[in-house]
C-alpha cells in the first residue's frame, strides 16, 4: 500500500528516478495477481513507462495485463500502436490476435493472424488458428487459401 499510495499522490508523468519505483510496483501487483490494477497502471503512466522500459517489455505486460484481468479491449489501442510503429514485429501481431479473440472479434484475430503469418510463415500452429477465425468471422472460403 505505500507504493500504491506514492502513486496515487503522483499522477501522470514518471520521471526516470521513479522508474525502480515504476518497475517495483508493476512487478508486485503482478506478484499478487492484481492484474486489472497493473493494467490500470500501465494505462494511466503509458507516456512515461513506455519510454521507460523496453518496448517489448511494455508491450508484453499490457498484454499479460489485459488477458489475465479480461480487458483485452482496454489493451488493443496500446497494441495497434506499437504495432503502427514496428509492423515488422510478428510477435505483436500474435498478441493483437488473441487480444481480438478474446473481446470475440474473429475479423480482427484473422487479420491480425495474416499479418503475422506473413512474417511467419512456417507456424502451423498460428496457421491454424488463422483458419479457425476465418471460419468464425463468416470467411470460411478464405481458410482454404
């Protein structure tokens, strides 16, 4: 509670000697399992973490974050703009997809698949996948190709 309270008394932007704080408090909340708190976290110093910590890292906890608490729709924004930024990063698609599944929008998951699978084109499993949200979001033609 003395880490929450911190930054509760500190909205907004996180200076790079908050970081170990950041980085402390992220890692605790996770510990416990709090994951819609670290979400909520993660969201609201976005700005700051996402300059902070390796691109990946932030990535990958938000949507750890998101999956985890349910909120996958809260995580996606955060996603697609990292994703604008470095389209050639397979495993951000990966993630966008099952973020998409998860809020039940088979169109997005397929098309995040594709993209993905184009970078990847040798996981059989993700091929899969593809073809199973094609088929659910009313393509299932486009499966066979």
């Amino acid at each position: 509670t003395v880490l929450r309270t911190w930054f509760q008394a500190h909205p907004g932007e996180l200076s790079v000697d908050d970081y170990p704080l950041a980085l402390l408090y992220l890692d605790l909340l996770k510990k416990e399992n709090l994951n819609s708190e670290a979400l909520d976290f993660l969201i609201s110093y976005r700005s700051s973490l996402s300059k902070l910590m390796p691109g990946r890292d932030f990535v990958n906890d938000v949507s750890r974050a998101a999956l985890a608490s349910g909120r996958s729709k809260d995580a996606m924004p955060i996603l697609q703009a990292w994703e604008d930024d470095h389209p050639e990063d397979a495993e951000t698609w990966l993630l966008l997809a099952n973020l998409a599944s998860g809020v039940g929008d088979q169109k997005a998951a397929a098309e995040a698949l594709g993209k993905y699978l184009v970078l990847q084109p040798g996981d059989q499993q993700a091929r899969l996948l593809h073809a199973r949200a094609l088929e659910w979001s009313g393509q299932p033609s486009e499966a066979f190709d």
